[in-house]
C-alpha cells in the first residue's frame, strides 16, 4: 500500500514539473518517471516470483492446446462438424474465462481501493 502511494505521489509531482517546462524541472520530473518505473518493475518481479511457486488449474500446455485446436478449425470443411469442434473448444475454454475474468475483476477492486486509499479517499 505504501508503495503504491508512493508512486501515485511521484506520479503527481513529475505531472506538476513537466508543466512548468523548463529543462531543470524536466530532468526532475524524469528522475521521479525513472522511480516510478523501478518501483512497478520491482513489484511486477515480485507478483512473477510468488505465481511461479503456485500450482493452478491451467498451464501453458492448455493454452498452446486451445491454440492449435482453434488453427484446426480452418481445415475443418464440414459444417456440422466445424461447429462441433467449435462449441467444444468454447467448452473446453469457458471454465478457464470465468477464472481469468474472476482475477481481472479482484485486480481491478484491488487497485481501484489502493487508489482510493492513496488520495484519501
């Protein structure tokens, strides 16, 4: 939370120097951008490490999977059949949208009551 805040501050006082223009507060503005960008980075490291230490329901090998099964479906000439392979392709894959639509929306609450939490809100 700390962090965040600091870079929604940083983010704020580099806004403000880029108005005024001139090259000193410009250099000082890009030395808050270039914080800013060490801080994301950091926590992006850090997010990476602890999802590889944990074991989910899908991998990449269901994703290169759903890939190749989805580029078949061009050979597929037979109506019925594209249809078929389509709608079990989409079957095959829902389970996996609803968890990753699931993440997306705790991501976006996540951030929106750091973002809140930042501005005093």
């Amino acid at each position: 939370m700390e962090r965040l805040e600091l870079i929604v501050v940083q983010l704020e006082e580099a806004k403000g120097l880029i108005e005024k223009g001139r090259v000193p507060y410009l250099r000082l503005a890009y030395i808050l951008l270039d914080s800013v960008t060490e801080l994301i980075l950091h926590r992006a490291v850090q997010s990476a490490l602890l999802v590889r230490g944990k074991k989910y329901q899908y991998s990449k090998a269901d994703m290169e999977q759903w890939r190749s099964r989805i580029s078949s479906l061009e050979s597929i000439t037979d109506r019925h059949e594209l249809v078929h392979e389509y709608a079990a392709i989409e079957d095959a894959f829902e389970p996996f949208e609803e968890l990753a639509e699931k993440a997306v929306m705790a991501v976006d609450r996540e951030v929106q009551l750091q973002f809140d939490i930042a501005h005093g809100k």
